[in-house]
C-alpha cells in the first residue's frame, strides 16, 4: 500500500495559476482538494490539481468558475477537454493541470494513486 505524502502548504508558495484554481475550486463547493506537486518527477507540467463535485452542474460550474477566474488574470488554456460531459474535466495550462471529477470518475481513474510518490497538498 502506498503511503499518501500529504503536507499542509501554505497557499503563498504555489504558483498563481494554482492559487487562484484553488480558490475558484472553492467558491465553487469543490470537493476533496488536492494539489500533487510533480516537479522534478513529470516533464509535462509542475502540479495537478485535482477536485470533484457531486453533479455534472457542479463539475461544469467549477469548470467555468476556474477558467473565468484565470481568465481575468489572462491565463489562458492550452487545451479543456471533457467539459461536453462533465465526468472528467480536463484543463490545461502547461505548468499545471486542473482535473475536475464526478465521484466515481475520480475514484475509476485514481490520479492520487497513479502518482502516489510525489508530495499532496491538500485543502
């Protein structure tokens, strides 16, 4: 069994991008917050954020609250992919990624698990 590596880090540390995502995941009623930080592991970005909501609605509305919120601070995706269903929401903004879940999606997929040896900030 995989030991979770879960520390509380303050928000000031994290790049912009992921503070200003974590606080949209937030507003939004977010669920299970948590940041994997991957640097020095993955080559394809710095930090996961990972959150699921309770409805389809909800996933989408933190979806929506995330993207207008680095919107205003002109952080703009590479790519979204998912938002049509709303089961897993894939954002892309190259140092980090923001994946919003269903529930059961999330538990389905296990990211945290996936990437079980990089440390978690959790909110």
């Amino acid at each position: 069994m995989v030991e979770k590596k879960t520390v509380k880090l303050d928000q000031r540390r994290l790049p912009t991008g992921v503070r200003i995502s974590i606080k949209a995941s937030q507003a939004k009623k977010g669920e299970d917050l948590q940041i994997i930080d991957l640097r020095g592991i993955a080559a394809f970005t710095d930090f996961f954020i990972i959150v699921h909501g309770n409805s389809t609605r909800q996933n989408i509305a933190i979806y929506e609250g995330i993207r207008e919120e680095l919107k205003k601070k002109n952080i703009q995706s590479l790519s979204i992919e998912g938002k049509e269903h709303g089961e897993w929401i894939l954002m892309d903004y190259g140092s980090f990624i923001v994946h919003v879940f269903s529930k059961s999606a999330r538990e389905y997929y296990s990211l945290e698990k996936l990437w079980g040896d990089a440390p978690r900030f959790s909110y």
